[in-house]
C-alpha cells in the first residue's frame, strides 16, 4: 500500500486503485443500512455531490480514465487508468478529484472542517485478472460494507421507544 507515494515502474502499471478517506473518516457522504430487501444506500447532501463531481469528472478528464468508482459513508474507491503515467499525472488526478468533489460538496452544504484526508492510499494493479476482480468489488462494495477495514460504525445499543 502506498500512502501519498507513487512508486511505479512506468509506463507498465498505468491502472491504480485509489481510496480517498473522508476528514476523520467521518461518514459525512452517507450510510449503508440493511433492510428486508438488502443493503440500502442513503447518500447524504455531501454523499449526492461527490457523486456529481466525479460524474463530471468522469465525463471531463482526457488524461484519466475512471473506470469505476464507489462512494461509501466515509471512503471512496476509484479504479483509473492513466492515459500518460508519472508522478506528477498521479498527484496532480488525486488533487484535482479531491478539489471537483469538494468544490460540488460545499456548494451543496458549507462546511468549517476539511472535507478529505491529506493522505490516500493507491495500489497499481499490474494483472488484468486483478482489474476485473476490483472492479466486480467497487460495484459490489456497498453489499459488503460489514466486512470493510474502513466501517467505523458501531451499533447503538438497543433502546426501546417509549
């Protein structure tokens, strides 16, 4: 796991897997509950914006390709294959995916506290069985948000309504 570093043979591994923690890892972009049905995602105002920008980040970046993403409460994953990779492409996409997103989180709702963590983790995959597998768990992620290192949540002890 790399944290901030972007240590890569290049130009062989052009695809990352990228997790961008929220501020605190607080689950300021949504929750996962389950009902009858399943696991339910319940974005919040912040959760709903990220998902804008990165749309539109999707739609607008030539250099980096996001193939696939996920927003969890705390947490999100991104699979992105850089057309031209170098440290500087990395650094300059977690940068600018940070700042869309946050630029369409505080126009939704203004907030004091940062938003992200200064830290990432990434991971090149360097196996084309490896980017399918990962990209089968971002679509799946939020069905297995129990298993997930990064659930913060702890459950409530029961109080009965009275």
């Amino acid at each position: 796991m790399n944290t901030n570093k972007t240590n890569s043979p290049w130009p062989a591994h052009r695809v990352q897997f990228i997790t961008l923690c929220t501020h605190e890892k607080q689950t300021t972009l949504g929750r996962i509950y389950k009902d009858k049905n399943g696991f339910v995602w319940q974005p919040t105002v912040w959760g709903m914006a990220a998902e804008e920008g990165l749309r539109k980040l999707k739609l607008s970046s030539q250099l980096v390709l996001i193939q696939d993403y996920v927003i969890m409460p705390n947490h999100v994953h991104l699979l992105v294959l850089y057309r031209r990779c170098n440290d500087r492409v990395v650094k300059w996409f977690i940068s600018h995916c940070k700042h869309t997103m946050a630029q369409h989180m505080l126009k939704a709702q203004h907030a004091n506290e940062p938003i992200w963590e200064t830290s990432y983790s990434s991971h090149y995959v360097q196996r084309e069985h490896t980017q399918l597998a990962l990209s089968q768990n971002i679509r799946e992620h939020k069905t297995r948000w129990h298993y997930d290192s990064l659930n913060t949540f702890l459950p409530r002890p029961y109080s009965p309504k009275v």
